[in-house]
C-alpha cells in the first residue's frame, strides 16, 4: 500500500506540473548540453507555426516557447536541455527582462527564413562551416549558384550564405598548386561553361553579375551571411567594377596595369582603401586579410573578443552576438580576419582581436537588408585545408564559434517583428 501511495502521488505531481506549467525554457548559458541543435529547435517550431521567444543576454540568449508535448518529444529526441517552467516564473524573467536597469530584451521569433547557400553544385575538396552548422542543426536549406541567381531566384529567399568562393574570378588563386589536380580543372570548366551559357567571355564577367544581384537582394531587405574568402572576394569585385584585375591563366589576357588606382571604394560594402596583391601566384586577394606570417601569434592563443551592445537600443548586434562564451577561439581561412584600419566607418565591428589590429566578425546595412562578415574557415578547425575530413558537430555541441553562424540564420526571423514596436 505504502508503494501505491507513493505511485499515485508521483503520477498526481507529474500530472499537475503540466497542468501548471505554461511554458518551455531553455538556456543558452553553460548548462545547455547542445547549444546548436538548440537552434534547430527554435527553427523547427517557427516550421510548425509556432513562435519562440529570444531572450537576448538572459543566460547566454536563451529561448522561451509555449509548453506543448510535442515541443517536449522534440527536445528529448534532440538532445536539448530545457525546463518546463509554469506562468509566475515566465512573468518573473519577462520582468527581469524588460527592467530599464538590466541589459536584455526580449526578441520575438515569429516565421522561419527561407535559406540558401551559394555554392558550386560539383564537389569541393574542402567543407563548409554554414552548411555543417545547419546539417548538424537540423535546419533545412536549398543550394543555388550562378544559374539560379542569375536567372532571378534569390527573392524567393531571405537569407543567403556565400560558401567559401572566389568573386574575383580567380578560382581561389590555386593555380601555383593545384592547377594540375582534377578538382581544380573540373571547376574551371564548369565555371567557363555558366559563364559562357550567361553571355560572358570571362568567368570575372559572371562572378561579377552574380555579386550585383546579390547586391540587388539586399538592397532589397535580404540577410547575406559569408566566411572566408567570400568575404573580402566579394568587396573586392565590387570595387573592380569594369576594371581588369586577373592575369592571364585567370581569364586568357593580361590584368590592367593600372587597376589598383581604378578601384572604386565606394562601391563597397565593408572595406576601403585596400590594395590588391597583384602576383597571380600568391595564394592571397588583398591586403584586407592579416598576413598569418607577421600576426606573431600562436593557435593555443588565438582568441577574439565579442563586443557587449545594448540590447533594447542595439538589438540587431546584440541577436548576433549572444553567447555562452565572450572570448571565442580563433581559427584561420584563406581570408582569417579583416585588418581593422581597412574597414569602413559605417561598419559594426562585432568580434575582434584588439591587441593586434584585427576584426573577426563585422556586420552591416546595405539598403533595406543587411551583411554579416566572419573571417575565417572552420570555427573548429584551426587550419583547414584542401582535402581534409569535415568537422565532426558530434564532438563539439556547444562551440562558441559555430553559434556565431546560427545566430545569423534566425536573425531575419526577429527583424520585421523588431521593426513594428
């Protein structure tokens, strides 16, 4: 009997912490197991026509949804911690929240983004963070590339990656090492053809296009999101507009003489004042990106810095900055970091190295959308290079670095909710 008693109590106080309990919490702080499938989550009921509470710099940003079993059933099946927690506690954070003394605020989720990477559709021999983020997270995404923008499908979309590319048209500048590997001559080929099918005698043409209609997608209202080289490439041809700047294994002629003193600066998004690396050999764009070289430091202590904003008058930074951790391991790219005294003054510089000059990760508006820049390959990867294995998510659930990325894909989500109040 004693045992029944003890079962029926256990069954009664199950069934009324669900009957009082209003809402699911869960946290983005240090107690969360898996930080990145917690943002499959969060897409995954604004999928199912739910909306989900961002609690920007509560406990690391966390997220707040109404309690229902199937969000529970998902959690569990996920591996994501959570509490079930009832309507007085609910009341108690909102309040915290929306002090004027405390630095958060509470962002309201309310419909998925349609997402797109960019990237070539024949396989690379290197991996791409985004795309690993939002497979390990479980977040769904289209691969396009040239034909689809160029044949006008970006509007269908409201966020864009740009996988690891070269704008510029000069396939990566690997033609010293790998010109020869069948990678490499497979993607020249390819590249030639779309290029060709699209009414280009170069493949700088098309690349070229394709970066002003991306242009024309955020102008629009569109989210751009690139790493790596896509970063500075795509400032780049910007500012190479009708100029000449890829010798001849690159495009079949010689490369302007004059094209440095030709660029246009104010076409760009992020940069100014840079200056090409002319050798066609040199495994390098610019001069935007640190020389790893002369950066005098090591892996075991390459970090960079998040910047704190205030988040009911700064929301926008504040979204793409919440984090467990304020000091995130740095890890290197072709294009590793952005030389601070090159970036524009409009820009928000969201992540940095202070002590030697570098932002890490910058951010801006352009129209009615808006760009993130993130130097840099693999957050978890320090040096990748051609050929390697993926990343495996498995073994790094809670990674600083790949949160950075996913706070970017559920920022268009809070944006037009943020715009109404």
């Amino acid at each position: 009997m004693a045992m029944l008693r003890i079962f029926s109590f256990s069954i009664v106080f199950f069934l009324s912490c669900h009957v009082w309990a209003s809402s699911i919490f869960i946290p983005m702080d240090k107690k969360q197991t898996n930080h990145l499938k917690a943002y499959g989550i969060a897409y995954w009921v604004l999928q199912s026509k739910g909306t989900m509470d961002w609690l920007l710099n509560y406990r690391g940003g966390s997220f707040m949804c109404d309690y229902s079993q199937k969000v529970e059933n998902e959690l569990i099946i996920r591996g994501v911690s959570y509490e079930v927690i009832s309507d007085a506690q609910v009341n108690q954070i909102v309040s915290n929240i929306a002090s004027p003394s405390s630095n958060m605020d509470l962002m309201k989720l309310e419909k998925e983004p349609r997402i797109a990477v960019y990237s070539p559709k024949s396989a690379q021999p290197w991996d791409d963070a985004v795309t690993l983020a939002l497979t390990y997270a479980e977040i769904p995404y289209d691969v396009i590339f040239d034909d689809e923008v160029m044949y006008d499908e970006l509007p269908k979309y409201d966020w864009l990656h740009l996988h690891h590319e070269d704008f510029t048209g000069q396939y990566g500048k690997f033609y010293r090492y790998y010109r020869n590997f069948p990678w490499y001559i497979e993607k020249v080929n390819e590249y030639e053809a779309v290029a060709k099918r699209h009414g280009f005698d170069k493949v700088s043409d098309l690349k070229l296009a394709v970066v002003k209609k991306i242009r024309e997608f955020v102008a629009g209202g569109g989210f751009m999101f690139a790493m790596c080289s896509a970063t500075d490439t795509y400032d780049i041809a910007l500012a190479a507009d009708g100029v000449d700047i890829c010798e001849s294994m690159y495009d079949g002629d010689p490369a302007d003489p004059n094209a440095q003193e030709k660029l246009n600066f104010n076409n760009t998004f992020a940069f100014q004042n840079f200056e090409l690396v002319r050798n066609p050999y040199e495994y390098e764009f610019s001069n935007i990106d640190v020389d790893p070289n002369t950066r005098g430091i090591s892996q075991e202590n390459d970090y960079f810095s998040l910047f704190e904003f205030s988040a009911k008058w700064d929301p926008v930074p504040t979204m793409l900055t919440q984090n467990h951790e304020r000091i995130v391991k740095g890890f290197m790219g072709q294009t590793t970091a952005f030389k601070k005294q090159l970036i524009r003054p409009d820009v928000v510089v969201l992540g940095e190295n202070k002590a030697l000059g570098e932002a890490k990760y910058i951010h801006g508006v352009f129209g009615k959308g808006f760009w993130t820049f993130y130097g840099g390959h693999d957050p978890e990867d320090y040096q990748h290079k051609v050929g390697e294995e993926p990343t495996d998510l498995n073994l790094h659930p809670n990674s600083p670095g790949y949160r950075l990325i996913l706070n970017n894909i559920l920022f268009p989500a809070a944006k037009k909710k943020k715009q109404k109040t």
